[in-house]
C-alpha cells in the first residue's frame, strides 16, 4: 500500500459516487466538500489485502479504479469463498464507521487498484460538528441493524 495525494478532479470523481452512498446522499454540496478534507487515498498491488474477515472495522472505502474481491470463511478452518467482485465506484466497509464491528468478509485487490478511505475517527469528528447529520446516520444504522437481524 502507498498513500498517494487526490488531484481536485480524482476528488471530483470522489464527490459524484458519495452522493450515490446512502449514508452521504443527504449532505449539501458544501457538507460532501467538507468530508472530503477526511478522505485518504491509497494505491495497492495486485494480491494486497484490504482487511481480513475478524479484523476491527476502521475505516469505509471507495474504490476510485482497479478490482477486488471480497471473501468470506463460513467455518474457522473452511476455505473462503468469493460473495463478491468490486470495481471503480463501488464501496465497502461502512459499517465500520458507525461501529467499529468486526469485519464479515475478507478484502483483497485482483488487479492494481486505488482506493479512498474515510477513518472513523475522521467520521466521527465530522458527525461531531455535524449533528443534524449525525442523527440521520443513527437512523440509517438503526434500521440497518434491524434489517440484518431479519436475515
């Protein structure tokens, strides 16, 4: 992994698919500019991994270009089998910034890739000086909560 600096049009790009997460949807133009301020860009190689499946959750990603694949063992010694492949636009891991669980699934690049990432301590300063925003976060979560429950 390599920590890389955003150009204003990747940052551009990054504002586009935030509004298309439904945890940003509902912030202003102005809102999204200021959570951008957050966001860290990564470069990963192929074969890198993002988190594995148990890890604590840090962190929400979006993916900027590149591919991924997402895993998950159903049995401590079973072998991990594919749920998912990710590519440019796609998110992962915002669960992590609403409570920190641990991750259900293991993540790793197939192809060149980069990502940016929001920390939770990032987000959760946001909310900090966001609160109208901070208690449609809980909404969501609390219904996401629920709806997993039903599964």
């Amino acid at each position: 992994m390599v920590k890389l600096k955003p150009s204003s049009d990747d940052l551009t790009v990054l504002s586009r698919l935030l509004r298309k997460v439904e945890f940003f949807s509902a912030l202003s133009v102005a809102q999204i500019d200021n959570v951008l301020r957050f966001i860290l860009f990564y470069g990963y190689k192929k074969g890198e991994t993002i988190f594995k499946q148990g890890e604590l959750g840090d962190a929400f990603y979006v993916v900027y270009d590149g591919q991924l694949e997402v895993s998950m063992k159903k049995w401590l010694l079973g072998f991990p089998h594919k749920l998912a492949v990710l590519k440019a636009g796609d998110c992962f891991g915002e669960m992590a910034l609403l409570d920190g669980s641990a991750r259900t699934a293991t993540v790793r690049t197939t192809a060149p890739s980069r990502l940016f990432a929001l920390t939770r301590s990032d987000f959760d300063f946001f909310l900090g000086e966001n609160p109208v925003f901070a208690e449609e976060i809980k909404r969501i979560a609390e219904r996401r909560k629920f709806e997993d429950r039903g599964r």
